[in-house]
C-alpha cells in the first residue's frame, strides 16, 4: 500500500502512543516500588538516594520516546515542535525565576524542584496545540 | 520567499494530498508552504523541483527580487 503522510499518520501515531505508554509504565511503577521502600524500610541516606533516583533515570525513557517519536515527524512539523519546546522553555525559566522571587520575598510555599517539570510538559502540550491549530487544514 | 506550488499542482490536477504523498510530508506542510508560512530546506525544495520536473528557481523566487 502506498505510504500516506496525513496530518496525523495514525500508523506512527500509535507506535509511538504503545512506546510512550511502556515508558511511562515502567516509570510509574518504579516511582511507586521506590516510594514504597523509602516509606517501609527506612533505608540508609545512600540507599535512600539511590531508590529516589531511579524514577528520574525512568524518565529517560520517556524523553527517548518522544525523541523517536519527533525523528518520524516531516521537516515542517518537526519545526512546530522545535517552538513549542522553546516556548516551553522560555515559561519554565520565566515561571521559576518568578516564582523564586516570590519564595524568597513574599512568603510563597517552598515548592518542589520536580514543579518545574510540571510547568515545561503543561507549557509544552498547550504551545504544540495551538501550533497546529494556527497551521490546521 | 515566493513559490507557484499552487498553480503548478493545480495544472497537474493534484490535490494538496497528492502532493505530500509524492514529497512524502505531511498535507499540513504543503499547505504550510503554499500559503508561505512556511519555506521548506534545500533538500526538500530540489524535491518539489524532481518532482515538478522544472528548475528550482521556476518554483521558488525571492521576495524582494520579485518586488523590485
């Protein structure tokens, strides 16, 4: 059959849904087996360590997921994603260091660091939305 | 810069779709490049030329040598 490049080609489109769906899988359940074990076995601070940091090295996958995913992608489209990642970028920078202002001189909460995290995928989903929205047929 | 990628599809009868498939991108991009939002790279430019079978500069023309 003749290749069909749509604007979603739902053939890649779901290759790379299952390849993201077992990352993040295999993440949640490693952030959910190393939150158990710090909470029920009291482990030493380098094992404590170690166990917190496994679902980071988790999340690997899922940033090399998305790479595969963006290296199938047309020239046009890559470009779409590309803005996105910068405008991305650009909130998480400008949402952190506000934020940090607003810790250090009006008594805002202390966050967590993974906060900005949160922050650059909202940011990111939102900006490639309206990317292709501004580009739809 | 300036491209005739609507008049020479629609001399050949082909639709936005025929097109991509052909280029082997997405139909958003063609539609990207006709409307001149978007300029494709080199290499996709000399393929929309093989395609069209015509040199690359009766595709593409610079803006503001066209406007002078």
């Amino acid at each position: 059959m003749k290749k069909q490049f749509q604007t979603i080609d739902w053939s890649k489109a779901k290759r790379s849904f299952r390849r993201t769906a077992i990352y993040l899988g295999i993440y949640l359940i490693l952030t959910f087996a190393s939150a158990s074990m710090l909470v029920t076995l009291h482990p030493s601070r380098a094992l404590a360590i170690t166990l917190a940091l496994v679902p980071a090295f988790a999340a690997i996958g899922i940033v090399r997921a998305y790479l595969l995913s963006v290296r199938e992608l047309d020239e046009f489209q890559r470009r779409l994603h590309y803005e996105a990642i910068l405008i991305a970028a650009a909130v998480t920078a400008f949402a952190s260091v506000a934020y940090g202002f607003l810790e250090l001189w009006a008594g805002f909460p202390r966050l967590p660091a993974f906060f900005a995290m949160l922050v650059m995928v909202g940011a990111f989903s939102l900006a490639i939305v309206v990317l292709n929205w501004r580009h739809r047929l | 810069m300036r491209n005739r990628l609507k008049v020479l599809r629609a001399e050949r009868n082909w639709s936005q779709a025929d097109l991509a498939d052909r280029l082997e991108v997405s139909r958003q991009s063609v539609n990207a490049i006709e409307t001149g939002k978007y300029d494709p790279s080199l290499p996709l430019a000399f393929k929309i030329a093989r395609v069209f079978a015509l040199p690359i500069e009766q595709i593409f023309s610079d803006e503001v040598e066209a406007a002078s």
